[in-house]
C-alpha cells in the first residue's frame, strides 16, 4: 500500500477525521453566533449537516477501507 500514500492516510485516520469535519461547521457556526451574532436557527442548521457531512466522510472513509483490504496486496 506504500504506492498509495493517500489511501493508506484514509485507512489509517478516516475515522477520526470523519468526526473533525463533521464538528467543523457547528464549532464555525457557534463562533458566529457567539461573536457576529447570528441566529441561534444557524446553529441547529449546522448540527444537522455536519452530522450528514460526517456521516457521509465516514461512509467513504469504510468504503476506501472495503476497497484497500480487497483490491490491494497487503
């Protein structure tokens, strides 16, 4: 797998940067209504997509793992 360094960085931290994007736009949102004083209705909407946008990169982040274990010499 050392001929592909960004699949190999997938499989390795896939999960963990799963959760970083999917708290990225909450924690963004949060500062906004914290210091521009958006509406707190941002805050809900930013929950809501950074868990799809979360579970979305988990999803690809298992299925790069499926395709490594199984197409790739090991």
């Amino acid at each position: 797998m050392e001929q592909y360094p960004a699949v190999q960085f997938m499989v390795t931290h896939g999960r963990n940067l799963s959760i970083l994007v999917g708290l990225a736009l909450p924690v963004l949102v949060l500062i906004g209504i914290a210091f521009a004083e958006w509406h707190w209705v941002w805050g809900i909407a930013a929950i809501v997509v950074g868990a799809g946008v979360g579970f979305a990169f988990r999803t690809f982040a298992e299925l790069t793992q499926i395709i490594a274990d199984m197409l790739l010499p090991q």
